[in-house]
C-alpha cells in the first residue's frame, strides 16, 4: 500500500463523486492550481462547483502514514491553501487521526479534519463477500451436422472431430474450429450472456450453449464421393472462474464528531481493481478503478430466482 495519500486520493475522490449532485460539481485528482504568484500548487483532491453563481473550490490533503499526522502537515497545507486565493474550504484526511497540536491547529485554521480507518472485521460484515467472474472459452462441441440428401448418408460414422476434413468450392482445405470461431464471433455477446445468465440461474460454473452455423459451397468427401454440408449444429463451452481479491475496508467519519460519511469495501486481483461505497442512508455505489481511472458502474439488471425473471433497470 502506497503511504503518499495515492489510495486515500481514490478513495476520496470516490466518496465525493457519490455525494455530488449538481451537475456542475467536478471532482479532480492532483489537480495543479495557479497560486497568487502564479505559480502551480497540486492540491490531491480539488472539487469545483457553482452555486447561486457563486464559484466554490474545496481543497483535500489526504495522508496515509501509519502514525498520526503532525502539525507541521497541517500548517503547510494551510500555507498553501493560503496563497491560492480561490479556495473556499480546506479539508484534511488522515488514515488513521492527527496529533494534538494539529487538531488544534486545523481548528485555529478552519480545517475540517476526517480520518478513512481501516475497519478491523471482514468485508462480508458490511456488505458481502466479493469475488470476480472470469469467463473461460474452452473450445466447441459438435453436436450434428446436415447434409444435402445423399443415398450414402446412412453409411457415414464420424468417430471425431479430427476426421472431418472439410473442403470449399475452391478446393480449399477449411479447418472445421476456424470454421466455427468465424461463425460464432458476430454472436458472442448472446452465447456470453446465455452462459452468464445460465450461471445467475443455477451457480453451476460450466455451461454450453447451443447454436448453428449455416454453411455454402463446403464439403467434405466420403469414398471419392463429396458430401454437402448444410448446417453445423455446436456447442460453445464455457467455465466461470472465480478470483478473489485482496479486500480493504475502510470508514470515512468526521474526526470531530464522529460522524460516518461512507464505508467502503477497495478491492484488487492483480489485474482489475474496484470499489464500493456506502453512503449514510445505506445506499450502494459501485466503481471501476482499473488503470487508475475512476468509473461509476449502473445496475442493469438484477435476477429473481424465485420468480425466475430479470429486472431490467434504466
């Protein structure tokens, strides 16, 4: 874990984008503001906005060190804000609280001070264990295949895949998985989707899902004999996987009178990264923090196992 701020950053920035409803409200990270001098100053979190026409800036300084901050940290964040005319409120968060001379300061400089403990119980107290779906193409199951009629077709026993080798108009020699992948990649978001729905049904991680393939002008020969194929009828195979991450949970209360702001349940698997935010009437956020970009996800839909239906939502 990073003890500049980085992850306190991100998690701030979050909680702020949760709470903000105007419109013109934007919430910037290591946002560079000009001071009276003219001179760039980085403020961690800067959130701008309009209200009444009237400009607001509201400065973050957030620190993640394992001891409590000092006044020195306080006193030069207020030093900065101070020469960058613009600011109109000042907040200070620590990961885990500020020492004595430093509430008494920020007190003195008209900083609010707020603390993103990590909350010692596991994530599942406060919201439910997460994992993520990884799903896994594991190749295609032929199923049947139509022919032209032929007084011959009775004969044919394939024994395997491997056996049939196809063949075009052209004399061209087709491999039959190649074959199959063209086909079914224009559909792939409905036999992706048919497999995840399946899965939402039954918690079963392997699935198959059927669909056809219409062929032109292939065949393959049987006895110096070409027998035309009409339609391939497969199965797409698919696993879900289930990866769980490192989980970190937090609080974001008020310092001063201990009033919780959020929780959150961040959580990392190596390659993709999120977070959930819960705000003070126990509403749920979820956002992608993958590549350090921060993007709020929508509930589209929700499924009822015991009506079998889905909720779709707008």
């Amino acid at each position: 874990m990073a003890k500049d701020g980085k992850n306190l950053e991100k998690l701030v920035r979050i909680v702020e984008e949760v709470y903000k409803t105007n419109p013109n409200t934007k919430v910037h990270s290591n946002y560079k503001i000009p001071n009276e001098s003219g001179n760039k100053r980085e403020i961690d979190v800067l959130i701008e906005s309009t209200i009444n026409n009237f400009e607001i800036k509201i400065a973050i300084e957030c620190k993640e060190y394992k001891a409590k901050v000092s006044v020195e940290k306080i006193e030069a964040f207020n030093s900065k804000c101070q020469r960058i005319p613009s600011i109109n409120k000042k907040i200070f968060v620590s990961q885990i609280g500020f020492q004595k001379d430093a509430i008494d300061a920020a007190k003195n400089f008209g900083i609010s001070l707020y603390t993103f403990d990590d909350i010692q119980s596991n994530a599942s107290d406060i919201l439910f264990p997460i994992s993520r779906i990884k799903p896994v193409f594991l190749g295609f199951e032929l199923l049947d295949i139509y022919c032209e009629e032929n007084p011959r077709l009775s004969e044919i026993r394939i024994k395997s895949v491997q056996e049939l080798q196809l063949i075009s108009a052209s004399g061209k020699k087709l491999v039959l998985y190649d074959l199959l992948e063209e086909a079914v990649k224009p559909n792939w978001k409905y036999v992706s989707g048919q497999a995840f729905n399946n899965w939402l049904k039954d918690n079963t991680p392997q699935h198959k899902i059927q669909f056809a393939v219409n062929c032109e002008g292939i065949f393959f020969e049987y006895e110096d004999e070409k027998i035309t194929i009409n339609q391939f009828i497969c199965n797409a195979k698919i696993n879900f996987e289930f990866i769980s991450p490192e989980i970190q949970t937090k609080e974001y209360r008020n310092f001063s009178n201990g009033e919780i702001k959020a929780q959150t349940v961040s959580f990392f698997d190596g390659e993709h990264s999120g977070s959930i935010v819960i705000d003070d009437v126990n509403k749920v956020h979820f956002f992608d923090t993958s590549n350090n970009k921060i993007k709020e996800l929508k509930l589209l839909a929700k499924y009822d196992k015991n009506t079998d239906t889905f909720e779709t939502f707008d």
